[in-house]
C-alpha cells in the first residue's frame, strides 16, 4: 500500500525542506530529500512509509519505497530506503 505526498508533509515534514539549517555552515552541500524522492516516483517506486525523528524542520528523517515491477522472491520485496538530515546530523543514505 502506497501513501502520498501529503501523508508524508504530515509524517515527515523535513522531507521537505529545501534549505540546510541556518546553523551550518556554507561547506555544507545540501541534498533535498523531496527531489530525490521525486525522482524515484519518476521511475515507479511509491512510498510506502515516512517518518521523522523529532519536530525540527531540518530534522533525520527516513523515507521507505517499494516497487511493484520488480520481482519478489519468496515473501522478500526490494525497498529503497532514503535517509537523511538538513542539520548536518545525518548524511545522506539510499
């Protein structure tokens, strides 16, 4: 079962965010988690969770994607799995 864009907002908000924490620095390269999101929607994966740890805006955060055209061994399914933070916390993971 897919959830949408607007469960997400409400799930995790930071995935979101477009702009790292005010606190770091200019080193810091930003990666927004709602583009690279976009980009496997683009390829036919759908959400199948969100979450967040915490309330921050800029917070970790964790995005979990299935894909039906892939094959599914047994009762094994391929998730993509995004991870990552606008706080310099976390990096990003997929």
């Amino acid at each position: 079962m897919s959830i949408t864009l607007e469960q997400v907002r409400a799930q995790a908000p930071a995935v979101f965010t477009t702009q790292a924490s005010p606190k770091l620095t200019q080193k810091y390269n930003m990666a927004p988690t709602i583009e690279i999101l976009e980009g496997f929607q683009r390829e036919g994966w759908e959400i199948s969770t969100a979450k967040q740890m915490g309330n921050n805006p800029y917070g970790i955060h964790e995005v979990r994607l299935r894909n039906g055209g892939l094959p599914q061994v047994g009762d094994s399914l391929v998730e993509a799995i995004i991870r990552n933070s606008h706080n310099g916390l976390s990096s990003l993971s997929i």
